[in-house]
C-alpha cells in the first residue's frame, strides 16, 4: 500500500487530475443519449475594479498581495461551442500539485490540456511566488475550498490572459484507482527505476522494458526522478513530465474504448468520490457524453507552459516565457475570437 501521508505529497503531476478528467468526460458519457442534456452556459462573472471591497471578496488571498486583475475576457466576443477549465489535483485536500489549463472545443471536436509547472513564478506579492501556493492561500481567513478555488483562477488567468471558466478538483487517490479500474497500462520503461527513500517511506524499483503496470507501480513510474548512483540515473522535472503524458496517453487510450462501458459503476464511483467541480450534473453529463464524438486519442493535445528557465537558489522558481504562452495559449486554449496580447498576461519579471 502506498503511504497516503508522505510518500505521495510531491506527487500529483499532469496525469493524475487528467485521469480524473477522462472520468468527467468519458465515463458516464457512454451511458446517455444525446437528447438528454444539453451545454453548459459559459460564466460571465465580472472581475472587480481595484482597490474595491468586491475585490478582496472576489480574489481571497492575504493582505499583500497585488490584486490588479487582467482585462476580463468574459465580456469579450467568444468562439462558439468553446469551453476552459482549470484542473488542479489536491494533496491531503490541501496543496494543489498538479495545475493544469484544459479547453473543449465542441465546433473541432479537439480537447487541449496545458501543464503549468508548480513551481511557476507568478506577478504576487507574497513570500511564496509559486502558482503552487495559490490554492492554500485562497483558503486563508476560513474561505476554504471556494476560496482556494478563485484564488488558483486568478493566478492562471496572469499565465494564459484569461479567467477559466470552469474548475475540476481531483484527489491524487483517483489516479491509482483509475489505472487499476482500466486493467492497468502498458509502459515501456527505459532503464532500471531504483529508488529508496526511508524519510517519504518511498521505494521505487521498476525493470527496464515494455510491461503493463498497476495503479501503485505507474504511480511510481510517474514520479521517479532521482536515482541510486550506479543503478539508475537521475532525470530532469520535464523527462518525468515526458513521463506521466506517457502514462496519461495511455490511461486515454483505454478509457475511449468501447470496452470502458463495462467499468462505468467503478468510474462514477472513482469521479463521485475524488472529483469536484462547479459544473452542474446536466452539464457534466453533456462534457462525458462528447466521448461518443471525440476524434479519439488523436484528438486530446498535451503541452507544458513554456518556460526560459529557472530563477536558480534559493527559491528556484520556474519563469514563464511570455512569447511562448502567448504562441501557445493562441494555437490551443484561448476562447476569445481576437488573440490574447501581452497586456492580457502578468509575467512576473
């Protein structure tokens, strides 16, 4: 069994609350017909001025923060049929480790999920400038999760330049179910994994070559970095990136085949005891029921928040690219039908 307290709280990448997405967009779909829901209305919540009351209603977050928003896109022309999420997996329900940016377009038929690393500077005021602290500090003051909720919007939409519309909370225990309620999946892995870590009461000690792993083994898979000397060697945070969409490609995979239909009582089992979200049952209905049009595998883009580098000691915050967001977020996310600009974003300099 894997140690719930320590062995899994640096964990929760791309894949994780991915899987649980799949569970959203997927799994129940298979069940309901097409005449039976219908599209979820696209939110025009209305981002404060500064310096207001509303403000620090509206974006909880401790008192030294700088609250100057964005232009809010929501009032802006919007391409038909599209729709954004922020996707955040939580650790022990509190530290959101994995963040991610996903879009549907219903007009293309084309999903895209965008990774931003956790450690990501972002333009705050705050001790701690990584995204990672968003949700934590949006709780603060007894706002809980609502709070955290708002707070994690808000810093994604100074990445990308716009306000997700909706969100997808998932605990990290839903992807080792999930990979074990679809038989488990076939990796190759590419050298020995081999490592001991008696503080995490972590041990990872996975054989090279092509294997189907369980939900405990490719949750190791996924979070393997460092290695023993002499026996495996240590990778890059992107090589174990490369890593979980490997894993997360083929938890897809085998979630959009005809045969998934036969597990639909453990997905919604996994989805009503993992996954959180704003979205309404009809409207989560009409996101799984897309699975039956959906071009396939094919059809789900995965990318990373592009990068310059890192700041190096002592906080050693990754630096968004501001011309690679932009080239990104355009080809890919963005719900408006003008470009977003630089003066949508807030990169922290």
């Amino acid at each position: 069994m894997i140690n719930q307290n320590k062995s899994v709280k640096t964990f929760m990448k791309v894949f994780a609350v991915a899987a649980g997405a799949l569970v959203l967009f997927a799994g129940i779909g298979l069940l309901i017909a097409t005449n039976a829901i219908r599209p979820p209305a696209v939110p025009t919540i209305p981002l404060p001025s500064t310096s207001s009351q509303e403000e620090s209603e509206y974006l909880p977050t401790s008192s030294c923060d700088n609250l100057l928003p964005p232009s809010p896109p929501q009032f802006e022309e919007r391409r038909p049929n599209f729709f954004t999420f922020v996707i955040f997996g939580l650790t022990e329900g509190m530290n959101a480790n994995t963040i991610m940016v996903a879009a549907y377009d219903a007009e293309t038929r084309q999903g895209y999920i965008i990774s931003i690393p956790r450690d990501t500077r972002v333009d705050v005021e705050r001790n701690n400038r990584k995204i990672v602290a968003a949700y934590p500090v949006g709780r603060l003051g007894g706002r809980g999760h609502e709070g955290g909720v708002e707070r994690m919007k808000y810093e994604v939409q100074t990445l990308v330049g716009f306000r997700p519309d909706f969100y997808i909370s998932v605990d990290y225990e839903a992807f080792v179910r999930m990979v074990d309620a679809v038989g488990g999946v076939e990796i190759y892995v590419p050298f020995r994994m081999f490592y001991n870590d008696i503080y995490q009461n972590l041990f990872i000690d996975l054989q090279a070559g092509l294997q189907v792993l369980n939900g405990h083994d490719a949750l190791l898979f996924s979070r393997y970095r460092t290695g023993t000397p002499g026996i495996s060697p240590t990778i890059s945070d992107y090589q174990r990136i490369e890593h979980q969409q490997q894993v997360l490609a083929a938890v897809m995979r085998e979630l959009l085949t005809p045969a998934s239909i036969l597990r639909i009582p453990e997905f919604i089992s996994i989805f009503n005891s993992y996954v959180d979200s704003d979205l309404s049952s009809g409207e989560l209905l009409w996101f799984a029921n897309q699975s039956r049009v959906i071009g396939g595998l094919d059809a789900i883009n995965l990318y990373t928040l592009p990068m310059t580098g890192t700041s190096g000691p002592p906080r050693w915050y990754e630096l968004a690219d501001e011309e690679g967001i932009l080239e990104l977020v355009n080809r890919t996310i963005n719900p408006l039908e003008r470009d977003i600009t630089s003066n949508d974003l807030r990169i922290a300099q």
